[in-house]
C-alpha cells in the first residue's frame, strides 16, 4: 500500500469565470500553486475561496472530484460548475488545518487593480433579480452563525447599520483576519443555504 502524503486542497475561484470552481491539490504553497496557475491565457488571478491542509491529499482530492463529477466541466481538468461553499462543506469533513491565504495572490499592484474592478462589478446586484423578498434572512457562507436582514432592493440590515452586501461581507472577512480590501458580496452572502451569485446564475440560466 502506497504511503498517505501530506498536502493541501484548495479551491479556486476566478472573477473571469462566474459559477465555475477549481479543485485541485498541492504539496507545496498555496500562493506558489497559485502564481503558477497565472497564466497569460487568464485575464484576472485566481481567488482561493479555502484550502486546507490534509493528511492523504491525493485520497481526499479524489473522494471530491468523484463527489461533484456530475458538475465536472471537463473530464481531466479540475473545474466543477458548483458553489464553492459546497466543495467546502465537503473538505471540512476530512479535517485539516485551514490554510487559505489571508491576502490576494498577485503579481503586481495592476493585477490588484484589475481584481478589485473585477469584484465591485460583480458586487452590482439587487435582490429583485434574484426574487428574495425585503424582510429575509441571509447567512454567511463562512460562518453560519453570522446573518444579516434584507431592507429594500439593495441593502442589509447588517449589526444595526444599513450597508451594501459587499460592506457587510468585508467587515466580517475582516473580522476573521483577512486583509483583501474589495470583495463580491454575493458570492459570500446566502438566502436558503444557496450563494447569492450562484442563485443568480442559476436563475440567468432558467430564464
């Protein structure tokens, strides 16, 4: 029987591809797995949404990728058309320390710059199109026990203050000792245990 490697898993997202998720594994660094993805073929740097170091990362790796096939874009690549906090729920099963990159992986200040463009843009969301009425509860994708309250179309009722869903989902990436100064709030809010921007897509593709 082959030894158990350690590693880690990680999962990727990227502001250039909406709704898509990469799965993969590495025995190095996060960032340095990260910087070697940066290709000239990808017009922004990838976002590790959470990683975790594992004791069998080869075994563990595999049980996700057979778990989500289903989503699997291509057969032989890592992309999955699926909600990240879903692959994430499904690794916290394995245990492991959390090791996801407290700051943006970029090469330059420009990359920076394209990121944070890349964010505020897809931060334009309205609840209207996604049909959640004012009045309802929604959950931080990475802490459930962290809510806000819809007020009108485009606002939270977020610890007594009125803030859009990117301010709110900043002060509380914040909180956990992340220091990235623009962020997508609908990918990280939650209405029914769906994120926001996935529910968005969802509903993009029905319609």
């Amino acid at each position: 029987m082959a030894a158990s490697t350690n590693g880690t898993i990680y999962i990727l997202i990227n502001e250039a591809m909406p709704g898509f998720t990469k799965i993969g594994k590495t025995t190095t660094s996060v960032e340095q797995r990260m910087r070697e993805l940066d290709t000239t073929g990808l017009p922004l740097p990838f976002e590790c949404f959470y990683a975790a170091n594992v004791a069998n990362v080869d075994l563990v790796e595999r049980k996700l990728h057979d778990a989500f096939n289903d989503q699997r874009v291509r057969s032989r690549r890592e992309f999955f058309q699926i909600d990240p906090e879903r692959v994430q729920s499904a690794l916290e099963i394995a245990g492991g320390e959390d090791v996801t990159p407290k700051n943006d992986v970029v090469v330059d200040a420009d990359d920076q710059a394209a990121l944070n463009k890349a964010r505020e843009r897809r931060g334009s969301f309205n609840f209207q199109m996604v049909d959640i009425p004012v009045g309802s509860q929604l959950t931080f994708a990475r802490d459930r026990e962290v809510t806000c309250r819809i007020i009108d179309n485009k606002q939270v009722d977020f610890e007594g203050g009125l803030m859009s869903l990117s301010a709110s989902a900043l002060k509380v990436i914040h909180r956990m000792g992340y220091s990235w100064k623009q962020i997508a709030g609908p990918d990280y809010w939650e209405y029914n245990g769906e994120a926001l921007s996935a529910r968005r897509l969802r509903m993009e593709a029905e319609d």
